[in-house]
C-alpha cells in the first residue's frame, strides 16, 4: 500500500448525495480480481453516453479537473454494497483522499485499507470546498495526517477523523497484513519466552 503522510493538491467537485458503490464502479466491470482496467469503469454510466462517447459535461472528463487528486463529494459517499473495487478505481484514476460529509463504513474501511483517505469534514467546510473547486480548479487543499487536519485554501484548518489503527497502517505505508509481519521480531520473541 502506497503510504500516506501529507498531500497537497488541486479538488475535483462531485456534489451528489448518495452515491453509491453501483455508480463508483458498475458491477460489470467487477470480473477482475485485481485492479487492471477498473478506472475505466469509474462512474462510466455518468462519464459516457448512450454512443460511448465521453458525456462533456461530466466533472471527470473535463480537462480544468485533470490534476486534482482530491475529491469533495456529497454526502453519504459510497454506500450501498460492498465492493473494494470502488476504492481502487478512485485510486486508479489518482485519487489520494475524498472528503464528504460521511462515508458508508463498508466503503470508508475499503478506502482505509487500500489507501484512499476518507476525510469527513462538516457541511459549512464542505460547502466552501465544492464552491472552491467549481470556480478555481487550481486552488489546493493541504492535508496532514499526522496531525489529522485538513488546511484549505483561505488558511483554514479544520479537523477530521480516523481509527489509530488505519491511521498508522497509512503512514507506514502498509496495509493489515503488513503491519502484523511487521511485528514478526516481538512474535518471535513472545514464542520463544513462552515455550520456555
């Protein structure tokens, strides 16, 4: 897993409540067991057409928007059935963190463990930041998970929640498994003091 320590970087808009694992990543495209070709399918039944021509007037292919890899969407973002295919498309297509005003807990696990930042964020500050990205696509959000805030463009810090286990797991830049090998010394140890 790709660890996560700071990020700045440009926000793409997506202000609809709701939405679901479905929309993210269409189960047709579910059939692989990895993540080859899924960002194709990251919210292809609103980025293409009925011809499969790109629908212009959706946020993802809309050049101004190429460079964010912050999403700020609506609120309830990934409900719906459980699918780690959801994050992983997010992530295909450059996504580093979301930030909405809740997350269904079966996507924002997903995302903690693959290492997609969920950010979740009060309805003013999420308001402020759709505003921000729809007008100025350049203007960028800093987040710091250490100290687990989120600075946004006028200088403002705000706040926002994680597990000290996921956020451990994130700035180290391993996922669970990961973590357990990486006690493998103090297991060993533990073994060996207590077979004696």
């Amino acid at each position: 897993m790709e660890q996560f320590t700071t990020l700045t970087a440009a926000m793409m808009p997506l202000p609809f409540n709701d939405v679901d694992t479905d929309q993210i990543i269409p189960a047709s495209y579910l059939k692989v067991i990895n993540k080859d070709g899924l960002v194709e399918g990251l919210f292809s039944r609103w980025r293409y057409q009925k011809d499969g021509s790109p629908n212009p007037d959706f946020v993802l292919n809309q050049p101004r928007f190429a460079a964010a890899q912050v999403l700020v969407a609506g609120e309830n973002f990934g409900c719906g059935s459980s699918r780690e295919h959801a994050p992983w498309a997010l992530m295909g297509w450059g996504f580093r963190a979301v930030i909405s005003t809740s997350f269904a807990d079966i996507f924002r696990n997903n995302s903690l463990k693959n290492g997609l930042l969920p950010i979740i964020v009060d309805e003013e500050t999420q308001r402020q930041l759709l505003s921000l990205a729809e007008e100025d696509p350049t203007c960028t959000v800093a987040v710091d998970l250490e100290t687990q805030t989120l600075t946004l463009p006028d200088g403002r810090a705000v706040t926002f929640p994680i597990d000290g286990f996921s956020k451990t797991c994130l700035l180290q830049g391993v996922d669970q498994l990961g973590y357990l090998l990486g006690l493998d010394e103090k297991i060993t140890a533990y073994e060996t003091a207590y077979e004696k």
